[in-house]
C-alpha cells in the first residue's frame, strides 16, 4: 500500500471514524521533517514525514506530547498515530488552527505549572532527540552529572566528530571539569521540561490561549526551559515577569542560563556548523572564568 492510503487507513482505525487524505497541502517551516494539513473535507490532521529510519524520534516525540498533555496545564497537539509506510516515517497530529493574539503572559504561567510536575530522578524513560540530532535521557540521580555526561559531554563528543577545532574541545573538557564549582548549591527538583522552547515552537489558537510543539521532553532543571526562552530572542517581559511570579527563581540563575544554553548552541553548531563554534568557545570561556 502506498504512502497516503496507509496513513488514512491509520487515521481511521485509530480514530474509529473513515478518514482519506483528499487534499493535502505541504506547510512550511521546518528545516527536519516535510510537514502537510490533510483532509477529508470534514476533518484535518497535521502530518510530519521522513525516512523510514525515523519512526523512533517521531514516536518519542508522539511520547513527550502526551507526558506534557497528561498535566493538563498546557495545550499541546494530540498525537493521533505514527509509524512508517513505503519508504517513510510519519506522526499525524491534531490539527490545531492557530491564531494572532498575544498569549506570552499566560504562557508564562502555564509553564510555570508545567514544570510543577515533577519525577524522581533527572531523565526520562525513553531517548528522543534535539532538533534532529539525539538526545541520551538514561535516568540519574545527580544534575551536575546528567549535565556533564548526556547533555555538555554528549554535544563536545559530537563536536569532535564534526570537525569542532581542538580549542574548543580542550575548553569544554575543562568546563566539564568545573561543573561541580558552577552549579555548588543548586539543587533543582526533576520538572517536566518541553526541551525545545523557542520562540518557533509555540502559538495561539484561535481563543487566544497559548499551544507549545515539537517538544524534547525529559525531566530536568527548570531553568534549562527558560533559558532557551532567551537564546534566540526572547520572549517577552510579560513572559517573564508571569513566570517569575508564578514560581521564583533561584540565584544564580544569571550564570547557569549560559551553561545550559551551551548544549543548544553545541548541537546547533553540530547540526549546521559555521560561527556556532566561536559562540560556543566564548560561553565556555566566561563560565570558566565564573567558576574561577
């Protein structure tokens, strides 16, 4: 059976309701997986495609939607089904028609409730990825080491592979080193991470209220999540503001929101190359020089 025919068989059998992919449309925006908005006239779905050699990230991503959607504070689209036809992979979601308001306060606060929720170790129960490349979640009991082994370690062992100059690597070696002095004191609790949060992976609906996407979803220091709000522009006072007053930060933040931006901008730099290296040796170097 063909590609589209297989997943309507799918999207019937799962829903229980007879589904055919009659229109389709490609959406753009992603730079990983081909996306479309399929229907039948009555109802839509939204389809993620790749290789075949992809159906674990999509049914880890399929995964980490329902670990966020099972808190019931935050509204992601619901994962309908998965799996791979012909040569292709693919996850058809709920097809959420998004909107033009602003709902940056009320995210604020709903991510605050998100991370509430909480596990008793940092991890998760399975791998998924960052972007495209792998992401090791193997439960621990120690921030400091799940930092330095599967999130820093795990992107400056890719970086070597790829080329990343001997500077940089004997940096980040020393900073892997120095991670116990960064983070003396710093005792987060395991919370609900989306993983991913930039300002590309979040939205409207057509109510107003605010809807996260294509999580990286494990268990960690709440802080990662916020920092990455700041990596790539920002998202906003009100943001902030609704966050902090919905649940404090701890000091220090300042200087760990740099550390943990340093996975990002590693696995930027082993995705796509080019200035992320030096921005990546001059994060190393200031947080050396924090650590003293």
């Amino acid at each position: 059976m063909t590609l589209w025919p297989s997943i309507s068989e799918q999207i019937s059998a799962t829903t229980g309701t007879p589904f055919s992919c009659n229109e389709r449309r490609t959406v753009s925006g992603g730079c990983i997986n081909a996306a479309y908005v399929v229907s039948d006239k009555t109802r839509r779905f939204f389809v993620k495609l790749n290789d075949a050699t992809k159906s674990g990230m999509f049914e880890a991503e399929a995964q980490g939607l329902r670990e966020i959607a099972a808190t019931q504070v935050i509204r992601v689209p619901q994962p309908i089904c998965w799996g791979t036809a012909e040569d292709a992979s693919y996850l058809v979601l709920e097809f959420i028609e998004m909107g033009r308001g602003n709902a940056a306060e009320e995210l604020g606060r709903q991510l605050a409730a998100l991370h509430r929720a909480s596990a008793s170790r940092f991890g998760w129960r399975i791998n998924n990825t960052i972007g495209a490349t792998p992401q090791v979640n193997t439960w621990s009991d120690s921030w400091t080491a799940f930092w330095r082994e599967q999130r820093l370690g795990f992107q400056l062992q890719l970086a070597a592979r790829n080329g990343a100059h001997s500077c940089l690597l004997n940096l980040g070696e020393r900073l892997q080193g120095k991670l116990d002095a960064l983070l003396q004191g710093h005792v987060p609790q395991p919370s609900l991470l989306h993983g991913d949060l930039w300002s590309g992976n979040w939205g409207c609906d057509t109510q107003g209220a605010p809807v996260i996407f294509d999580p990286a979803v494990y268990y960690g220091d709440r802080e990662t999540d916020l920092a990455m709000t700041e990596l790539f522009g920002g998202f906003g006072p009100r943001f902030y503001a609704a966050y902090r007053e919905t649940y404090p930060l701890d000091p220090g933040y300042e200087v760990r929101k740099t550390l943990y931006n340093l996975y990002h901008v590693l696995n930027h730099f082993n995705l796509f190359g080019g200035g992320y290296a030096a921005q990546a040796e001059q994060m190393v170097q200031q947080l050396l020089s924090e650590a003293g």
